[in-house]
C-alpha cells in the first residue's frame, strides 16, 4: 500500500489525545489539543523498512487513526470540514523519545 497522497505538504499530530497516555506520560491532561508536526519525509509506505539512525535510545511506536486531508484549508467552519477529508488510514507513529 503507497501513501494516501503521494506529496502530502505536511503533517500534524495529536499529542496526548487520551487521558491513559498523559497518565502514562506523567504529565497533566492537557486542556487544549496539544499539536506538533512531523516531517514528511518520515513517511514510509506499508511494508518498508523503518531506519533508526545511531543514537536512537528509547525507540517507541503507536498505532494511529489518520485524518487526510485532501486539499488546502486555513479557517475552515466544522460545517465545510468534512469535505476537506480525502479519506482515513492508519499509521505507525515511530518516535525516539
């Protein structure tokens, strides 16, 4: 299986998006979304090989619900932001912590 979009711009995350995991985490369960990117470049397709790069000490992964968007969108009312979404997928979340 390839990437949902073969050029996709960018990629926003959800961080501690459960109450379990900002437990697990030891930190407070945040009031707000709490977002961060990842590069694009870390995106591999299904069955590729993941590197880890020398220094990688405490390697961690999750499996992910992923929202694609399709198209450009800035300010977007919860009425439109449907047809925004290309589609869903899973990911694999590899994170050195």
């Amino acid at each position: 299986m390839n990437l949902p979009l073969p050029m996709p711009g960018k990629v926003i995350a959800v961080g501690l998006n459960y109450k379990d995991h900002a437990k697990e985490a030891g930190v407070p369960i945040p009031l707000a979304p709490v977002l961060f990117t990842k590069w694009t470049t870390s995106l591999i397709p299904n069955g590729a090989n993941i590197t880890l790069h020398k220094g990688v000490t405490q390697l961690d992964w999750e499996a992910e619900f992923a929202v694609v968007i399709g198209k450009r969108a800035s300010h977007v009312s919860e009425s439109d932001a449907l047809s925004y979404v290309s589609g869903y997928t899973c990911m694999n979340d590899v994170t050195d912590r």
